[in-house]
C-alpha cells in the first residue's frame, strides 16, 4: 500500500534573488538576510521581500504621498509631540509639483531624483540609504515601510475586457478615433450593396 504525499504536487516558493547584476544590491539583500534570521522584526523580512521584487514591483512613491503619511501620525500622536519616525521606501522617491512645501523628513529609498533630494535638504530632512538604516535602526523601530502603487502605469489601463462597464482602455495602436456608427459607415454599406448586385 503506497503513501499518499500531498505535497509532491505543492508549487515550490517563488525565487527571493533579485535579477539584477547591481552590487549595492546584492549586498543590501545579503545585509537584511542576516538581520532578518538575527532578529525577530517583521520590518526586516518585509525589507527583504521586497528588495528581491522586480523593478516593475518597485513602483515609486511622490513626496506628497509621504508627505500625506507623516500628518496621518502627527494627529494621530499630537502636533506638539516629537516625530522620529523614519519613511522607508524600497524603490524609488520621486517628486511632486502640486505639494508647495515639504515638511522636515527622514526618508530611506533606493533612489532620489535630483529634485526630490533638493527639496528634502532644503526642509531640513535627510536622504538616507538602507546600509545608513540598518546601522541606525537595524530592529526596524519607528520606521513606517510605504509602497508604491504599480497599477498607475499607462500599460494597466488596458488590462482585463475593454467594456462599458469595465473602465478598460482599449489597446490601439492608432491615435485616430475607430467610433462607429449602429448600422456601419456609408462607405460600408456602399460596399454591401456592390457586393449584393455582383450575386444576382
């Protein structure tokens, strides 16, 4: 009488390495390997996780989205109360033109655009890296983990059945308008009628 092992057909986990041939990254990943199996922090292992998504998956996040965050806890704490709280983006910090100013924030990315980076020093926060946090924080303690939202591209508008209900952009390479008409265009009912003459 043989085994039954459910497990045989279970899928395998999803690969953890990251594709990329970057050092730095390969070595941020080996960092929070270790701190991730030294300390109980969920923190850590989310960092982890996410540093071995694929660039797609490392959506960016604006300063307005950021910035929106840190007034959630400021009422939420007190306005007179001390923020040491730390922003961790694993991706890219971008700017944004519609926030006029920026508060005093410590933000970890992977990357800052120029602009971005300007305009935290010019508040008086800092533009930190995750070998800087590790060595900061390395428990992950009052830092506050924010994710990009990868559905905004221009390409996941078009995802799922073009419909009315549906809210689905219809993948077009043309720029021109393809509307038609309920009975066809006069161009092909001329056709039909040529086409109808030459059988009889």
């Amino acid at each position: 009488m043989g085994i039954d092992m459910w497990k045989v057909k279970a899928k395998k986990s999803k690969k953890s390495q990251p594709e990329s041939k970057n050092a730095y990254l390969l070595l941020l990943c080996k960092i929070y390997d270790v701190l991730a199996a030294r300390t109980d922090s969920q923190f850590n292992k989310s960092v982890r996780a996410y540093l071995g998504f694929t660039k797609l998956n490392k959506a960016p996040v604006s300063l307005s989205r950021i910035q929106k965050k840190y007034e959630e806890i400021e009422e939420v704490k007190g306005i007179n109360s001390e923020m040491n709280e730390v922003f961790v983006v694993v991706g890219p910090v971008v700017s944004d033109e519609r926030l006029h100013r920026v508060r005093k924030m410590t933000i970890v990315g992977l990357r800052f655009t120029k602009t971005a980076r300007m305009r935290i020093g010019n508040a008086g926060g800092q533009c930190l890296t995750f070998d800087q946090l590790a060595l900061l924080r390395p428990t992950g303690e009052n830092c506050v983990l924010l994710r990009g939202d990868i559905t905004t591209r221009k390409s996941a508008k078009s995802f799922g059945i073009p419909g009315k209900r549906e809210g689905v952009v219809p993948r077009c390479a043309s720029k021109k308008s393809f509307k038609k008409t309920e009975g066809g265009s006069m161009k092909t009912k001329k056709k039909v009628k040529l086409f109808r003459r030459g059988e009889q």
